[in-house]
C-alpha cells in the first residue's frame, strides 16, 4: 500500500505552527475535523522533532486551532531537535498544558539516549516529559523517570536510583533520589541523592558508602569509606568527601576527618587505583602496627599520603600539635612522617617519625609514670625500637617513675621484647639532671617529681 501524504498546500487546515509542510505520512489515514487517525508507519515532522509510530492521534480543541494533542503508539520512535533520542511503546503529548507521558512496551523499558554531549543516555518504566515553548518551537525542558532507572553517562559511568529528573537547562544536569547506585569501572558507590551535571563532569552525592577499587597499596584489596557528602570530579578522577568522613584503606589503616579527605585516583593500564589521599581539619589515623597495641596519629593541619612516594606527612598548627598514641605512650610533636616499604606486593610502615618539640607521656598519670622531651621520636615497627634524639647542643630528657630512671643523652633507645623493654642512653649520657632540667621537664609535665639529692 502507497504511503498517505498530507500537503500543505492541498489540506492547510490540518497544519499548526508546529507542523511544517509535507510533514505528515501513513499507510492509512482519516479526518472529521477535529481527530487526524494515521495508521501504519507513521511520521510527523514536528518543532518538538522528528515522530515515528505504527498508530498516531492528533486533535485539536477546535478547527481553527492548531493541534494541541499528540497520540502515538506502537513502536514509537523520537528524535529531539533540541538534541536526543526516545524510544517507547506509548507516547501522550499535551502541547497546551506542555506535558507529556511515555509508556513502554510490557516486559520492556522507556529508553532516552543522547541527551547531552557526555553522551548520556537512561531508561525507565515510567516517564513523564515538561516542554517549553520558545518563539513557536517546543522543546523538552524536564524528562521525570520512575521505577527501575537506569543512567549511562559515558563509556563507563552506570547510576541506578527509583526517581531520576533530568533537567534541560543552559547547563544541562540530573538529579537521582533515593536508593543510588553508582557504578564507575570496578568502583562501587551508593547514595541517598546523586545529582550530575553533564557537561562539566562532576557529580555530587549525599550520605555516600562505596568500595574504591583499589586501595593505595594494594591491586587486591578495596577502599572503602562514608561520608555526608561526596563531590566527584570525573574528568580529573578527584574525589572529595565532605562531614564525618571514615576512609579505611587496609596498609593504610582506619582514617577519621570531621571536615574534608581528597581521593586522587590514577589511571594504570585499564585500571584505576588510588594515588593519593589527602585529608584537612581535625582527622584520626588508627592503623594497625603491632598486634598487642594500639596506634593511633591525630592531626588538626593537613595529613597527606603519597603513594607514588610511599610517605604519609602531617602537619598541625603549633597551637594544636600532632597527637600520637604509642601503647599506653602518648606523644606530642609539630609535624609527622610514616615511610612505607614494599616488598613484593606487600606494602607496610617502615619506619614514624615525630619531630618538633616531641613531648612524651604516659597516657594516665599513675605510679608507672614516663615522660621525656626531645626534638625527634623514631619508631621502628620491624624491630619494636624506638629512638628518641635531639639536635646539636640540645638533650634527651626521659624520666621513668617506676624503675626510678633520669636519663640526660643525645639520644635515647627503647627497645620492647619478649623479655620486657630495654632502655638505654646513647652518646654523652647522665643519670641525672640539671635544675634547669628538672624545671623544665616540671613545666611539661605536672606529675613529673624530681628525684631527691642528698
């Protein structure tokens, strides 16, 4: 059967605004008036963009008004002038009320591609569609999906959520809510709401939890981490998690930030891992070292990590210095550096350094007290010895209330075994010390009480 043209010139009563000449065509065709019914490979050239379907409604609320109402059905086939794709089984466009609803076939979905540069691309259940209307054309301002949606922003970016609102705005962006799932490469995020904005190529997310595929030290294990909020920088591959962060990262360890950590991720090969973490405001590193005892790292400045370099750096400001927990040790000092090695695939601490104005304590002040000062505190975990120096002209001063030991030296040894711990003085050493000593280790330490002279 010939396909039915509808010209123009010949029928110009049928024709809106938004219809443009020679624009209609079917197989079968009927008119009375008001309801044009086209049948059998339909095609209306529209302002909204090219329609296609099997079956095809246009009414209108009056012969002399343009056709408001637009019907199709069965295999219908959108594309956008203003830009993108549609394609469903049932599609109820309301050009006065500048709405429209989208069905989809029974078992299948509504699919959207192209929507933006990106290329973006959704699909859905259920959708609902908003028009504006600028100087006689039509174009989509809003796509509403509902019920089992999925996004697919570029080659490898995949969000799945109930509801996804696309608006179509001079910069184009979409937001998600509730039950997101993010999936980019290997890496894992779910969140409360997503919202994306296409053409920069940033998302952010509310109440994120996700997996990092990989950590910084290792291609098997994951990172995993929460936050109030995560902006998301695709293009750079930058991550930042904002309020309440935990970060836990297994060579790392557990890391604690009420304010901000950046993730910076790196592409190797076909992967892409960690490459750096950097986090700012009052943050908590609780790591693993040894099996009997904690170690915990607290920093009100800036905490870095490296991985390229294998070095975790940290500064505070004087008037809030580094905190560290060593046992039942606690350690103040102005700045922080944990060296890592790699051996193999194994990547571990190799060596903690404390220095600037390094003040050593007991956690509790009790009769098993110590406490020292000094300008460098070095740990090395492989050999459970830890080294306290200080610089030129200056002394270590370490006090121990239990074995009733004053040491003044150049550096002092502490050495942990199975036996107990070992301590000793290195370089010029005394058993005693100065009044000046004395008031100086008093001023530091309350609970400090020199030792008798007689």
């Amino acid at each position: 059967m010939k396909t039915f043209r509808f010209i123009f010139l010949l029928l110009p009563h049928l024709l809106s605004a938004h219809i443009s000449p020679s624009s209609i065509s079917s197989k079968k065709a009927s008119y009375d008036g008001n309801t044009l019914l086209l049948k059998g490979s339909v095609q209306v050239e529209h302002t909204l963009g090219k329609m296609c379907s099997g079956l095809a409604h246009l009414e209108r609320d009056s012969k002399q008004a343009p056709f408001s109402t637009i019907r199709l059905d069965r295999d219908v086939r959108i594309i956008l002038e203003n830009r993108g794709k549609i394609h469903c089984e049932k599609a109820d466009f309301d050009f006065n009320a500048l709405s429209g609803k989208l069905l989809p076939k029974q078992g299948e979905l509504i699919h959207f591609s192209d929507l933006t540069t990106g290329p973006l691309s959704l699909s859905s259940q259920l959708a609902e569609i908003e028009f504006i209307k600028e100087d006689e054309v039509i174009k989509v301002s809003k796509i509403e999906a509902k019920e089992k949606v999925t996004v697919q922003y570029g080659n490898d970016f995949t969000l799945l959520a109930d509801l996804v609102t696309f608006s179509n705005d001079v910069q184009p962006h979409l937001y998600a809510t509730p039950n997101c799932l993010i999936s980019h490469c290997e890496d894992r995020i779910q969140a409360e709401k997503v919202e994306l904005f296409t053409d920069a190529k940033k998302a952010v997310l509310s109440s994120p939890k996700g997996n990092l595929k990989s950590s910084a030290f290792s291609n098997d294990q994951e990172v995993e981490f929460t936050c109030d909020e995560l902006a998301w920088d695709q293009e750079n591959q930058h991550l930042k998690l904002q309020g309440n962060v935990w970060v836990h990262d297994q060579g790392l360890g557990d890391l604690y930030c009420d304010e901000e950590i950046q993730l910076q991720q790196k592409q190797e090969g076909d992967k892409w891992i960690l490459g750096q973490i950097t986090a700012k405001g009052n943050t908590q590193l609780n790591y693993q070292l040894d099996a009997d005892f904690k170690h915990l790292l607290v920093c009100h400045g800036v905490m870095r990590l490296d991985q390229q370099r294998l070095v975790l750096t940290l500064e505070s400001p004087r008037e809030k210095p580094i905190e560290y927990y060593h046992d039942q040790l606690k350690l103040l000092s102005d700045q922080a550096q944990m060296d890592y090695i790699q051996n193999n695939r194994t990547i571990h601490p190799q060596r903690l350094l404390l220095s600037g104005n390094v003040r050593l304590s007991s956690e509790e002040d009790n009769a098993e007290a110590q406490c020292a000062v000094a300008d460098q505190f070095s740990y090395f975990p492989d050999d459970q010895k830890i080294i306290l120096s200080s610089q030129e002209s200056k002394k270590v001063l370490f006090w121990d209330a239990q074995q009733e030991l004053s040491i003044s030296a150049d550096e002092v040894h502490i050495i942990r075994s199975a036996h107990g711990e070992n301590i000793k003085g290195v370089g010029n050493v005394r058993f005693t010390f100065s009044s000046i000593e004395n008031a100086l280790l008093k001023k530091a330490f309350p609970f400090y009480q020199p030792k008798e002279r007689y």
